[in-house]
C-alpha cells in the first residue's frame, strides 16, 4: 500500500478526460480503493496508481516546486495550472525554470522595469523569471570568468522561440556596448532573431511560427562584462518543407513576405500572388493571424540591414529565394525519345527562363 494513504485520505486518481482528479478515499479493499472525486463520481483504482494529495499547500500554489510535499506528476501539473490561472507563468523546480506558454503578449513582465527589478538579485529573491535564469549564467560568467550556458527545451509550441529572445534581450541590457558605424553591438544580436525566423520558421498546425532548425546561440562578452559578438550556429533544418508542405501549415515565412514585398521589387523578381506557386498551394493557407506580411517583409530587411547583410547580398538571397518559387512551377513531360523529357508548357518556359536569370 503507498505510504499514508487510507480512509479519508485525500489523493490523486486517473482521469480519462482530466488526467488527474483529486477526491478522498471512502473504501479499501485489498489493493483496490474507492474514491469520491471532486466531481461528485465515485470510481475504484489500484492504490497503486493513486497519488497523495498535500492539503496544506497555498492556494495559490507555490512559486518554487521543491517545497511541494508531494513531487509527483499530479501534484506538478496542479501547481502549474494553479499558478497559470492566475497568470504566473513562470515557476521554478531548484534552478530551473519552468515556463508555460501563455498564448498572448505580457509586455509588462520584459520592460525595462522589470529588467532592472532583477537585475542583481539572486535566483529565488524574487517571483520566477526568466530575467533571473539569465542573470545568474551572467554572474556567475562574471564571476568565475568562465562560460556558462542557459538551455531552453520544451515541445513544439512551448515558447522556446520566444524564451530565447526575452534571454537574449536581458543579456543585450546587461552588456550594452555602444559599437562603431552607429549601430550598438547588442542591438544586432537582437536583430539577428527576426532574420532567422524569416528563414528558418514556418506555421505547423500547433505554432504559428514554429522553428524548423536547431539553433546555438553564442553571445560573446569582453573582460568587462560587456558584449563584444556574438555567433549562431544552425543545424538540422527541415529541408522538405521547402517542396512539400501539409494544409493547414506553410513554407518558410520569407517567400510570404517576399511575395508581400513593394510592387517594384515583386516585378524584379517576378513574384506575384503566393498562389501561384506549387511550393506555396499545396496548402490552403496563406496567410497568419495577426501578421501583415508586407510589414514584416521591410521589417526583415531592417533587420538584415542592422546585422551587417549589404544590399548587394540581400539581392543575391532574395534572388535565390524567388528562384526556389519559380523552379517549383516548372513541369516537365515525356518526350518522344524515350529516356527524354521536355518542358509542359509556355507556362514552364517562363519560369524556367526565369530561375536562369535570377541565378
């Protein structure tokens, strides 16, 4: 029989459509128990597969998992969720964090207030924080004069994404350094974000901007904790989903944007609507929630401007880009000779002809 668990106690139990349900034990007969769940029903299990319940903790749930009296799963999952209710997204486990994705914006828990509020302290001082996880790889980098190094994991759609820019956000405000052309060393850091999602993001159908790459980040500090570079390595990219793609995802987000661009540089390019292209039609949707392509597509080439890329480099990616759009209308036929093919139409010429002097 699990420890302390009799009649009266309160417990965890399985639940088909909750997973987990507290309620009391009424019964228990053998290695089988009654229970009264919180939902008026009463069900039989193995007391095996039942959990304790801690009665005594705070309604509101506790802001550092250890002190639970119970680490189980249950009694993780309703911390969580209590703590979530009440919009604390953030609770720690020891040193480490566990963030829930909130599904909407809280600029008020990343501005400048709040970076300053945590700036210093110590992980624990204050309520959990992402802010804080950051500090303290900072101080002790400081302090040890040695590397430390944050990881960030969860599944798809957990907010990995976007943790990491509130990360790379609060390290730029540690180590702020003015560099030369204007352009502030840290301020490119954060730039580098919107590129890589432009080209290495795309909607699945549980995230609408869904990192199809694994990403080191490598953020460089000089002897006086302030940031002098930073490199960024990718890896693993999800090369398939450039030529074939389910409804309702998408491709990559930079041959939306591209396809949003200003009418002189669509004509260069010769892009036009992104249902014209096999490589965007496959699926039905076109468009994101909330997101003005257009926008977002000067919005990326500001960003390539401040991480350093020309616009003669710019041209040449963009190039490569449409050129990708043009190569998958292209449509090939058998020909008369048997171990041949030939262009299918007009229509393939043209984009044919024109992937060649794009390229």
């Amino acid at each position: 029989m699990p420890e302390n668990i009799i009649v009266g106690s309160h417990v965890w139990v399985g639940d088909p459509e909750l997973v987990w349900i507290d309620g009391v034990v009424l019964n228990i007969n053998g290695e089988e128990a009654e229970i009264q769940t919180s939902n008026e029903k009463k069900v039989v299990s193995h007391l095996s597969k039942l959990h304790p319940k801690d009665t005594d903790a705070p309604t509101d749930g506790v802001d550092d998992m250890t002190k639970l009296a119970y680490l189980h799963e249950p009694g993780v999952l309703y911390n969580l969720e209590t703590r979530y209710k009440i919009n604390e997204i953030y609770t720690y486990t020891g040193n480490i964090l566990i963030a829930i994705n909130p599904f909407q914006n809280l600029p008020h828990l990343y501005d400048a207030s709040a970076m300053k509020r945590y700036q210093g302290e110590k992980v624990g001082n204050l309520s959990p924080h992402v802010f804080a996880i950051a500090e303290a790889a900072y101080r002790a980098m400081i302090n040890e004069a040695k590397s430390n190094s944050i990881l960030v994991s969860g599944e798809s759609g957990a907010g990995k994404t976007e943790t990491t820019k509130m990360l790379m956000l609060y390290l730029a405000y540690l180590g702020g350094h003015t560099a030369s052309e204007g352009r502030t060393v840290e301020q490119q850091v954060l730039e580098s974000n919107p590129v890589l999602e432009a080209f290495g993001n795309a909607k699945t159908v549980r995230n609408d901007n869904s990192s199809r790459f694994g990403k080191f980040v490598e953020i460089q500090f000089d002897k006086y904790g302030r940031i002098s570079g930073a490199a960024i390595r990718t890896y693993l990219l999800e090369k398939s989903r450039v030529c074939q793609i389910s409804d309702p995802e998408r491709n990559y987000h930079c041959f939306y944007l591209l396809c949003a661009s200003p009418p002189e540089e669509k004509e260069k390019y010769k892009l036009g609507d992104p249902r014209s292209f096999h490589y965007l039609n496959q699926s039905n949707c076109y468009e994101l929630a909330g997101v003005n392509a257009a926008q977002e597509y000067l919005s990326t080439k500001r960003a390539m401007d401040i991480v350093g890329i020309s616009q003669e480099e710019q041209d040449a990616i963009f190039r490569v880009v449409a050129a990708i759009l043009h190569l998958g209308n292209i449509r090939f036929e058998k020909s008369e000779d048997t171990d041949s093919s030939v262009l299918a139409d007009e229509d393939s010429k043209f984009h044919l002809q024109t992937t060649a002097e794009l390229i």
